[in-house]
C-alpha cells in the first residue's frame, strides 16, 4: 500500500503560497521518555528521516544556541529559584551552572567571537570553543578539525592565551580559587598574630 | 549542544485556563505537551524559547476550548556529530561505557570498540583500563568523561517489551573516545 507523498505536497503548496489549514497535513511523532501513551502514526513510521522533520517542523534548525544563552533563558524562566519551572528544566539547569558557562556573561561572550574572529574558525568551533573552554592546546586540536594544517602551535598558544583573557574558568575552578585564597588569608593572620603577640 | 527549533501546533487552551494571558496559557499547553519529550530527529525538547505567532482562536461546536494555531521556538538539545561533550561515567560493562549528562540525559553509550586502544575490562573491579605505555589507566565511576559524538539514534518505539527490559530510550548517543584529549578529564589537564 503506497502512501501519497505528503512532503511533495507540502512543497508544492509553499511555493504557490497557497497554504490554507485544510492542505497543511502535519504529522507530530512525539515519544515520551518513560512510561507516556504515544500517538504515532503510520506515516511517520515509514517516511524518511528529512521528511520526517519537514513534516512536523517549520524549520529544523533556526539556530545553535551556546550554554550561556541556554542557561540565561532558564534563569530568566525561574530555573534558579526553582518555581515556574518543570522538574527536567531545573535538571538541565542545575547541569549547566557547573559548566563552565555558568561564570560566563553575554558581555565577555560577546568579546570572546570578536576576539576569536580572527582564526577563521567555523561556527561549530566557536560555539564548542566557549561551551568547553579549553585550557591545553590538546582540547583545541579537538574541537578545531584539521588544525595541523589551519592553526600553527603559535597560533593555538593564542587562542588559548585569547580564552583564558576573555572567558571566566568554571565555577568549580574559582571556588577551589577562592578557597584558596581564604586559606592563604587565615595562615597570613594567623602567623601575624603570632607574631604579634 | 541546544539548538532552536520552529514548529507549528494547533493547541487546545483547556477552559480552566482561559482566565490566564494568552501566552502564558499557551505556554502552559506546550509545556505539557512538548519539555522533556523527545521528538524524533529533532532532539529532547528542554524549553520554550518563545512564541513567534499565534493565529484562530476559533471555538469549534462541541467543544469548549479554543484552538490555536501557535508559531513557536523550542530549544533541543541535540548534539551533532563531531561535538565534544563532558559526562558522567554511570555504569561500565563489557559492551562498553555508559554516559549520562547531568541528570537530564542517561542515554550515552561509548561501545567497546571506540574506546582509547588498548583498553581491556578488569572483570575483579568491573571496570575499564586503558593500557597507556604500560601504565594502567582505571576509568572509575562517577568521573568525568570528555567523548565525541558519532550518532544520534531515534528507534522505534518497540512493540512489545520484555518485563525486566531497560526502559526505552527514544534518543540515544553514541560516542568514541579514540583520540587525544577524549576520556577522562583527569588523564589530560
């Protein structure tokens, strides 16, 4: 039994700008993660994978969003204070202030892409780039494809030098940073009033 | 990792919500119905990012509650092939490492073959090592795991499932760790 090609139609209707609520078929596929009733129909089932998308979605892929942005769209939502918000986004929430997006503001972001410009690096790479904040020139080699040829050790020294200027490290380095400073503060008055006395 | 993503529904606004600004009880509805579902090929829906358009409104006989036909963008979390991701090592056995992020996503699976080479499982501890220049090297649980992303799979959602079967994944990753700088965080820094 053959089924009528529904993306096809789809595409037709878009380019004659004729599209009425009637002639858009949609297909949703949604699976829950557990024990949820799905509604699956067959049609979903038997297209392929890029019909599939175009069926249920205007558009796949409007934009690659970095951790940071993720993370301010939660905190604007209530994630941080954890009401007005589901179970799961306080889970993603909670995963990514460890991240090292979780000391980053969209101001040094910001800085960082004009920073880094000049390496000519894709956009992917500049998004793992501020996701994963590499300290070692090991991390750059892999998030940057083919950086033998496209990036010099100089270079990749750079960068580096360029990341750690312009992005924060992750919450958990300054807290051990912090921490110890205090203790370096606590000794230094300790052996002053030591001495003191 | 998050990507935006368009979709169009038609939403049924329950009556009980009508007494609420509209955006907020379509927001309310696509809460329900799409955070923390996976959609296939389109990734695990974490968010709403927000809503472009709504049109209709209209109430159709029979039924008590308008409907709308909302323009909205959902942030997924879908990694694409090639990313570079941090996890948590779960639970290890002899098909390979399993992976989860944060706790919003268990389903990470790094099979044996795409493992640092030569790496061997320790049957007496249950775990992995990797024999690094003579060196073993323990990949202990609950450590961070830097791995690439190979593929991302959406089965079907099966039919008949055994009783003491996993629960079913609807998104799963699979990962290597064949590379310099990919494995534990602790072996590189």
């Amino acid at each position: 039994m053959e089924f009528p090609d529904v993306g096809a139609q789809k595409e037709l209707a878009h380019r004659k700008n004729k599209i009425t609520r009637t002639t858009r078929t949609r297909v949703i596929a949604i699976i829950g993660t557990g024990e949820d009733k799905s509604q699956l129909s067959k049609r979903a089932l038997e297209q392929q994978q890029h019909e599939s998308v175009r069926n249920f979605g205007l558009e796949a892929n409007a934009g690659l969003l970095t951790n940071c942005e993720a993370l301010q769209l939660l905190q604007s939502r209530g994630a941080d204070k954890g009401f007005g918000v589901t179970a799961a986004e306080c889970k993603v929430y909670d995963y990514l202030v460890k991240t090292p997006a979780g000391s980053q503001t969209r101001e040094g972001l910001q800085e960082f892409f004009k920073g880094a410009e000049e390496y000519k690096l894709t956009k992917a790479e500049y998004l793992q780039a501020s996701n994963l904040r590499p300290s070692t020139a090991v991390e750059v080699h892999l998030i940057v494809e083919d950086c033998d040829e496209r990036l010099s050790s100089a270079l990749v020294d750079q960068f580096l030098g360029m990341i750690d200027e312009t992005l924060p490290p992750p919450p958990e380095l300054l807290e051990d940073a912090e921490a110890q400073k205090e203790e370096a503060v606590i000794k230094a008055d300790e052996e002053d009033g030591g001495s003191g006395q | 990792m998050f990507v935006l993503t368009v979709l169009q529904d038609t939403l049924r606004i329950p009556p009980h919500n009508l007494s609420l600004p509209l955006q907020d009880a379509l927001t309310r509805q696509i809460c329900s119905l799409y955070f923390d579902k996976v959609l296939k090929d389109l990734g695990l829906c974490v968010t709403l990012y927000d809503i472009k358009a709504v049109e209709g409104g209209f109430v159709f006989p029979g039924d008590g509650a308008p409907r709308f036909t909302v323009d909205f963008r959902l942030v997924m979390f879908r990694p694409f092939v090639g990313e570079v991701l941090i996890a948590k090592l779960k639970t290890c056995d002899k098909s390979g490492l399993y992976l989860s992020l944060g706790s919003f996503f268990d389903d990470i699976h790094i099979p044996e073959h795409l493992l640092q080479q030569p790496s061997t499982f320790d049957e007496d501890e249950k775990l992995w090592v990797w024999n690094y220049n003579g060196t073993p090297m323990y990949m202990d649980l609950d450590e961070d795991v830097r791995f690439r992303v190979v593929q991302v799979k959406y089965p079907p959602i099966p039919i008949e499932q055994e009783k003491n079967a996993k629960p079913f994944a609807p998104m799963q990753i699979t990962g290597d760790v064949n590379a310099d700088g990919l494995g534990l965080v602790a072996w590189w820094s």
